[in-house]
C-alpha cells in the first residue's frame, strides 16, 4: 500500500463534540488539494464517548485510524503513539479542539517539501487565550529560546509538520511535546521554520490544561537541556562538579588543620578545628563531592550498558 501524502496525527482527550467538524474539515482541505491522506487519533483515555465518535466517523472517512488508551497517559504518550502509527510522507500534528485551522496544511506540507525543512512549527501570534495564559507563555517561550538557540515564538504550538524520518527519530515522552523542536534539533534535524497560523477560539468544551503545566514545563526543559549537553557522559557533569566540590572540601580542610599546627608551634592563640563552622563546611564538600562523584560514575555504567548507546542518525553513506 503507497504511504499517503500526508499523515495528519491528533491527540485528544474528552473531544467527542469537535471530532465530526474537524474530520470533515481536514477531509475537505485534502480532497481539494489533491492530497492522499490519513488521519490517526489517539484516544488519550477519554470518557465523554469521543471513542465511540471515533468508530462512527470511521465509516464515513475510511482514512482515520485510531488508537484508544485504557487511561490517561498524557499528550506525549499521545504524540509518541501517534508517530509510530504514521505512515505520511509529511507529519502533520494538531489538537482536536478545533484552535488549529486545517487550512493551514498545505502550505505546511509546502515548506517541508519545497523550502527545505526538517519540522516547521506553528506560531499563534494572535492569540484568543487570556492575558493569563498568554504572559507566563511569553516568558516560558522566551526561556526556551534562550537555553536552545532555537528561533522560535511558539515551542508548544500543537501545530507542526515534519518529515517523516523526523518523526521516526525521536523519543516523545513525559510532557517532553513542548520540546520537539529541541528533540528533533538534538537528533540531528536542524533546517527548523516557523510559520504564522490562524488560532481560532476554542468552540466546544474547556481547555484540558493548568497553570502547572508550567511548572511542569520548566522541569522538563531543565532535563532536555541536560540530557542534549551530558545525556550520553553523565561523568562529565557529576564527576567534574563532584571532584571541584572534593578538592575544596579538601584544601579547606588542610587549611584548617595546618593553621591549628601552625600556631601551636609558634604558642599563638587558637580555637578547636570542632568549633569552627568552616571545618563542618568542608566536610559537607568533601562528602558531597563523592556522592556526586559516584552519582556519575553509575551513571556512566547505567549508560554504558542501554541498548540504545549506539543509535545514530545515518543520513547519508556511499558503497
């Protein structure tokens, strides 16, 4: 069977009322570009009956595919699913609550094609969110931006294309689909393009998402960050910072203990090394030093023994 144009992949969670709407309008925009497609929904442990919607606009579109999870894992466990079931030339993601325009598509698939992108994201730049979820989202962006050097406005912008080996490289897990760009960016794929898209007010049901999902957010891009600078030598990290932390623990306690010889030879008034807070001080440098040390150390040999160590992105070779 020939791969279609376009794969279009949604994760929805309790999105029964917007499916019939959306189904019919990505259907429209396909046909009346000349697009062979397929849609693959993943069912996020909905209960508001959006799987049995499912089943229904199945019949009418025999392109859907789906995948329904027994409970709630998460957009990213969405995403990840949704990846692995795609079969499009292109990668298309979008939410189901109809706040992305399927009108975007083609122009998306366009760039991927014809201009050369790896991923192309999607940037809301006229928003119908409230000024409480808009600020906290400049600034999350923003930090973005700076920790990955990627030029985007709209990290978590549901609405990007991909090549379809970008999509087959990458590892979407925990709340990590903020970050696709800098996974993808991490893998290898660094020809990433923004595009301004419509973002429409949302028309059925409330928003599935709270103010921790910034807490959240930051978390995970302190680990993203982490794992694309010391993901693959852990050593690097913990056993630097653990022997700085051990040397001046230990010259301090040197220090200490020289000074107090120091002035009993030479009959100078002195204090109990125990009394000074500078020698407890040291001491905790000095222990903390070899936790971090060893926390390295079996990192390395956690690391050293994944059966993934040697994956690598192959994009060219010559016989």
């Amino acid at each position: 069977m020939a791969a279609p144009d376009i794969s279009v992949v949604i994760p929805l969670y309790n999105e029964a009322e917007s499916l019939p709407e959306l189904a019919a309008w990505i259907d429209r925009v396909a046909r009346g570009n000349g697009l062979t497609y397929e849609v693959v929904m993943v069912d996020d442990g909905s209960d508001d009956g959006s799987w049995e919607t499912i089943e229904g606009l199945k019949r009418r579109y025999p392109a859907i595919r789906a995948v329904g999870f027994a409970r709630n894992y998460g957009k990213s466990a969405a995403l990840y699913c949704g990846f692995a079931e795609a079969r499009g030339e292109v990668v298309i993601t979008m939410d189901a609550d109809l706040q992305d325009s399927p009108d975007e598509i083609p122009e998306l698939r366009r760039m991927i094609l014809e201009e050369g992108y790896d991923l192309v994201s999607g940037w809301k730049k006229r928003r119908h969110d409230p000024a409480g979820k808009r600020w906290p989202s400049k600034f999350f962006n923003w930090t973005a931006r700076t920790v990955s050097g990627i030029r985007l406005h709209d990290f978590n912008c549901g609405l990007k294309a991909y090549r379809r080996k970008v999509v087959k490289a990458i590892e979407v897990y925990g709340e990590m689909h903020r970050y696709i760009p800098i996974l993808a960016k991490q893998a290898g794929f660094r020809r990433i393009g923004e595009k301004i898209v419509e973002h429409r007010a949302r028309k059925y049901g409330s928003s599935k998402f709270g103010m921790e999902r910034m807490v959240k957010g930051y978390l995970d891009l302190i680990t993203v960050s982490f794992l694309a600078h010391f993901g693959r030598s852990p050593m690097y990290f913990f056993g630097s910072l653990g022997t700085l932390m051990f040397l001046i623990g230990g010259a301090t306690t040197a220090w200490i203990i020289g000074a107090k010889l120091y002035k009993q030879a030479h009959a100078l008034p002195l204090r109990a090394v125990t009394d000074q807070p500078l020698f407890y001080l040291a001491i905790l440098a000095i222990i903390l030093g070899v936790q971090l040390f060893l926390a390295g150390f079996l990192g390395e040999l956690i690391d050293r023994n994944s059966g993934e160590r040697n994956n690598y992105l192959i994009d060219k070779t010559i016989n």
